[in-house]
C-alpha cells in the first residue's frame, strides 16, 4: 500500500510532519523542533538478537523507532514501548498505526521508574533501551524540555533503569543499551548489582582511527560470567561516507 493511502488514517498536527527513514521501509511522525530520533536507536535494533514470538519492551522508546525496526527486521509479534512523555508517546502510537504495526506494537504512556506498578515481574523476555545519557548536572542541559528528558537523566538514572530491567526480565532474559563509552564502568556496576551479567559488547566508532564514543551491551539475566567484545563498528569511512555496515544497517 502506498504509504500516502495511510495518512488519511492518522491525523498530524500542528508543527509535525512524516519523515521516511530505511529507504522509506518505516515512517515516522516528528516535530522538527522537537526530539528528533538519531542513529542510536537504529544501530541499538540492529543489535538486538530475539526469536520472533519472544515478548520484548523498549524503555523510553520516544517515536518507537527501535519496535519498528525489529517488527520489520525479526518479524517480532510481541513489542511494547514505554514513553514517559505525553506528545511523544502520542506520535509513537500515530506513527505505530500509520505504518500498520498496531496489531503488534503496544505503546504505554508511563513513566520507567514506575515500572511496577504497570507490568508483572518477569514478563519480557528481551528489553532494550536507548536512554539519557549524561548525569542531570552535566553539560548544558537542553533548554528544549523534550530533547533534555531524552538526553539528560532529568526523570531517569541509570540505576532506576536498570532495576526496571531487571524487573521486567524473565530469568535468562536480554537486556540490550547504547550507552557512552565514559560511563561503562558504572554501567558494568549497575547491571551486575541486578544480577545482570554483561555478555556481549560492541564499541561505536565515528571512523576507524577515532575512539570509541558509544557502545552497544546485551547483559543476561542470571547469566555466568563470560564476556565477548564483538568487532567495532565504524560509521564512517575515511573518506566521511557511511561505512559498508551502516549502509546495510540503514537499509
């Protein structure tokens, strides 16, 4: 179906407008000044390992980029996205329905740290995140207040994610993140606080000859002690053009 045929479906409001991302694979409802998705979130889907009919949530999914990406990438049946943000949260759902994912794609307006009272213990056997990345006083925060609760821990340490993944999980459920290289230390911590074992990290580098800025971790729940580094990932080449992988990533 020409994807002009679902617009009439969902209705837009003032200030957004539908962006194609994949080569158009998946659309996406944004305000152009306000949170925009970036690359983290794409690279983070294309790093998750799930079975199709596995239950799989996404904490502070924003425009729902990375259940989009893993109904049409995995054929997953069984995704819910939390969203603590009203408008945010509204524009998953549209986008969800607009590219006809509904059926397979929850969106729950709600806040993470209240992870219990939304959720039964032990009900995902995958959660994924995405999340803010830089202490609360750190760096100039975002005046825009959708960008800084989606970049800075305004609403959301990373310990209180962590323990909501940890609740969520089933035993020997993945979690997954995109985390910045700077703060692995604690990230380590964290997990295995929770009983989270990290098993498996790739670093993100901008080119092959800069430092790794990101890393991509699947931690395991009750998992023994056992750590793969994976090979980097490059997204650009040195001549400042999406490496091969990336292009492959972004369809």
């Amino acid at each position: 179906m020409d994807h002009h045929d679902l617009s009439r479906q969902v209705p837009l409001f003032e200030g957004e407008k539908i962006e194609g991302m994949l080569r158009d694979k998946i659309w996406i409802i944004q305000k152009p000044d306000g949170y925009r998705f970036s690359v983290d979130p794409v690279l983070l889907a294309h790093f998750v390992d799930a079975k199709s009919d596995e239950p799989l949530i996404d904490l502070g999914t924003g425009a729902a980029v990375i259940p989009m990406i893993l109904r049409k990438r995995l054929n997953m049946t069984d995704l819910t996205g939390v969203e603590l943000q009203h408008e945010l949260a509204d524009r998953a759902v549209r986008s969800v329905k607009y590219n006809g994912m509904d059926e397979n794609i929850r969106i729950v307006e709600g806040d993470v740290r209240k992870t219990r009272t939304m959720f039964e213990p032990e009900s995902f056997q995958a959660v994924v995140s995405n999340p803010p990345f830089f202490p609360f006083k750190s760096g100039r925060t975002n005046p825009n207040m959708e960008k800084a609760i989606a970049r800075h821990e305004v609403t959301l340490t990373l310990e209180e994610l962590v323990d909501a993944m940890a609740y969520l999980l089933k035993s020997r459920g993945k979690a997954y993140i995109i985390y910045p290289v700077s703060r692995l230390t604690e990230l380590n911590l964290a997990f295995r606080s929770k009983n989270l074992e990290p098993k498996k990290i790739r670093f993100v580098h901008t080119t092959e000859n800069a430092p790794a800025k990101l890393l991509m971790m699947q931690a395991v729940k009750g998992g023994k002690p056992d750590l793969e580094v994976d090979k980097p990932l490059y997204v650009f080449n040195m001549e400042g053009i999406y490496s091969g992988e990336m292009q492959d990533i972004l369809g």
